[in-house]
C-alpha cells in the first residue's frame, strides 16, 4: 500500500481540484451481467450513481463527467459537469477536452460504498509519487496526469466499460484502507450484502451522535434521514428519504416513516407516516396511518387504526379509534370519537370539513364536507352532519329511536 504524508486539499500545492478532473464509468459494458439500472437502484436510500457523485465532491473534486450508455437516467439523477454517450464517437474528443491539460481521476460508477476518505487518500498517494499513473488494487479506480498517454489511458477504459477498465494490477499499487470502498456493485447478489454494510454505517453514525438502536439488525435509516440524540429507534423501523426525527422520541417497533418530521418527545408504535408532521410530544399509534399532508399537534394523540390525509390536527386533539379524517382541521382540544368520519369526496371532488376549537365529537359521526362546526360545539353519537353547527350547539342528527311489539313466534321446537 502506498502511503504519503501530505493531506489532500483542494486548493493545496500538491493536488488542487482544480487541476484534476474526475471521470465516472457508469455504463454496463459488454461482459456485465447486470445492465445500466444497477447505478439507479437505491442503496440506502440513495442511488448509487448519487452516491459516488456524492463522495467526490466531499473530497473536493469540481469538474465531475459521467460516461453512460443512454439506456437509463443515470445522467439525469445526479449533477454533472459533463455527461457522454459511451456510444458515440466523439466520446474520446469530448473527454480530452475535458481534461485538457489536467489529471485525471477516473472510477467505476458501481461504487455505493465510496467514501470521500479514500479518495482523498487515493489521491494523496499519487499526488506524491513520481509515477505518471495509480490503480487501484481491485481496479475500481486509476488517476493519471496530463498528458497523450493519459489520454490514451482514458479512452481505452472508455472502450473496456465493466469487468477491469484499467487493465490487470500489478502487485504494489493501491489497497483501499476499508476494501468495502471499493466493493462494487456489479452483480444483483451483491445487492443485499452492499446494503447491509452501507445500512450499518449509517446506525453506526447515529449511535455515536447519542441515538439508541435496541437491535440494529432489524432497523433500516436512509443516509439521508437524520435523528437528534436521546432518541431510541426501536425493531422493525424503517426511517426513509429526508425524514427528520427529533430528540428524545421513542419510534417503533415496527413503524414506517417516510419523507416525514416528527419534533421532539414523540411516540409513534406500529404506524405508517407518510410525508407527514408530528409535533412535539405527540402520540401517533399503534397502528395509525399518516398520509401526505398531515399535520398532528402539539400533545396530540392519534390512537389505533386512525387514518389521517391532508388535515392538521391542533394542539391536544384526541382522535383515539377506528376513524378517518381527511381534508380536515380540527381545532386545539377538540375530541374526537371513535368511528368518526370526514366524508370528503362527493364522486367529483374533495371537500374540506372545519372544525372549530373545543368541540366534542360522538362516535360514529358523519361529518359531510364541505362543513363548519363551531367553537365547542357537540356532535351526538351517530349523527350525520350536513349542514354548520353554530359555536357551542348541540347538534344531533339521526332517526328516532322506534320500538314495537311483536307476536311471539313459536320456538324451534314447534317449527
């Protein structure tokens, strides 16, 4: 392993970014057994493709190319600073104007678990040698300087896309400090096993920032989630894309929170979140299904099989059972009884129902939208509510109660 004691900067003397140019090999090749999809998939949330592009930058390289094969969107799910066909025939044109007169650092695009720490290492250890090119060991990644045969050398791993672009290595070039790095992506059975250890990284960082994983195997956080300190994630969560969960919560078991805010001291239990908010010292569960544009508390409780879609939900709310609340606003304090439902959709359109601070819902209410109800109005149980309650009234709607008598019909034995 080749090792150096210069640090890579960006805009040191020794290797400044802006004199190397990194270029990105996503592509399947003709000897891949696994198409252009695989710089797609998501690993850890994140696709690959994003991933790479991700660690690059973090170790201060600018002009970033990727080199595809126009058979998937791995050009449009990342920001370049240039893109090529592998196919067409000015491709060797474009890349040496690319990088004209600077080095370049050229890599696999099938590198999910890349860190911006070996590259910065990898390119420590050609920055100070003497050498006019390094490769990797595994052969995921080679820089070389400017130059005709550099330029050469780039063209020729164009050519050789998938397999070993850059040729077989010989002993002495150099060894990724974690092999993992460098591991590729290149095959469907390596999907899971990548994933694991990308999925552990991430458990990793959030429990030295203070967050407690009762057991690691069976909770899943996207890189791109985030969750404050004192927090304990319990088996079975599933914390994805740019979900934000706070401090001091309790999350799980066995609840799924996705593009979604949950603010301190809340509890979720077997629920789904779906881009929703949570506020501060909410309880959500068991088993409540947040949809997109929910917005519950603060120290509101939405109890089991509650389902709730483009409402906000006021501070103290208590929607305990079996009820549906959708393009809704309940106001502070209000209760709301078990088998409540906002009947929002006419066949044609969605309608909004309002609800005042302070009101008293029975159970098993009808609320037709579009409707009002005031400022602490009741709701008697078993009503349908068509028309506005004024503030305080009570509003009760539903058949009178009728009870007749019958013959008395012979018992079984007779019949």
């Amino acid at each position: 392993m080749l090792t150096s004691s210069l640090a890579y900067h960006p805009s040191g003397s020794e290797m400044n970014a802006n004199e190397m140019v990194a270029v990105v090999l996503a592509a399947p090749g003709a000897r891949s057994t696994w198409g252009a999809e695989r710089f797609a998939v998501p690993v850890c949330g994140v696709p690959v493709l994003v991933r790479v592009r991700r660690a690059l930058a973090a170790a201060g390289l600018r002009d970033l190319c990727v080199v595809h094969d126009g058979t998937s969107d791995v050009a449009a799910i990342a920001s370049w600073a240039l893109s090529v066909r592998a196919d067409e025939t000015q491709t060797s044109a474009a890349l040496a104007a690319f990088s004209a007169g600077r080095s370049v650092f050229v890599l696999c695009g099938d590198l999910p678990l890349l860190t911006a720490g070996t590259v910065r290492s990898f390119l420590e250890a050609f920055g100070s040698g003497r050498a006019s090119q390094l490769i990797e060991s595994s052969g995921a990644m080679a820089a070389f300087r400017a130059g005709a045969d550099g330029e050469r050398f780039l063209a020729g791993a164009v050519r050789s896309l998938g397999g070993h672009p850059f040729g077989q290595c010989a002993e002495g070039t150099w060894l990724a400090g974690d092999a993992d790095d460098v591991r590729r992506l290149d095959a469907p059975d390596a999907y899971s096993a990548i994933s694991e250890v990308a999925r552990f990284r991430k458990l990793a960082s959030l429990a030295a920032a203070g967050v407690l994983i009762v057991d690691a195997a069976r909770t899943y956080v996207d890189d791109t989630a985030t969750v404050g300190s004192g927090t304990t994630l319990l088996p079975g969560t599933h914390l994805r894309g740019d979900s934000a969960v706070g401090a001091g919560c309790f999350i799980g078991p066995d609840s799924w929170i996705e593009s979604s805010v949950v603010e301190d001291g809340v509890v979720i239990r077997y629920s789904v979140l779906e881009g929703a908010r949570v506020r501060e010292r909410s309880t959500i569960g068991p088993f409540a299904h947040l949809r997109a544009g929910s917005d519950v508390g603060p120290d509101a409780k939405v109890g089991n099989f509650v389902e709730v879609k483009a409402s906000r939900l006021g501070r103290g709310v208590k929607a305990g059972h079996l009820s549906y609340l959708g393009d809704a606003d309940i106001g502070d304090g209000t209760n709301v009884g078990a088998g409540t439902i906002t009947c929002n959709y006419d066949g044609a359109a969605k309608h909004r129902t309002v609800v005042e601070d302070g009101v008293f819902i029975g159970s098993n209410v009808s609320l037709v939208a579009p409707v009002t109800i005031g400022r602490g109005a009741v709701i008697g149980a078993g009503s349908t509510i068509t028309e506005d309650v004024p503030p305080q009234a009570l509003a009760i709607a539903r058949a009178r109660q009728v009870i007749k008598e019958r013959e008395e019909k012979p018992s079984r034995e007779e019949t």
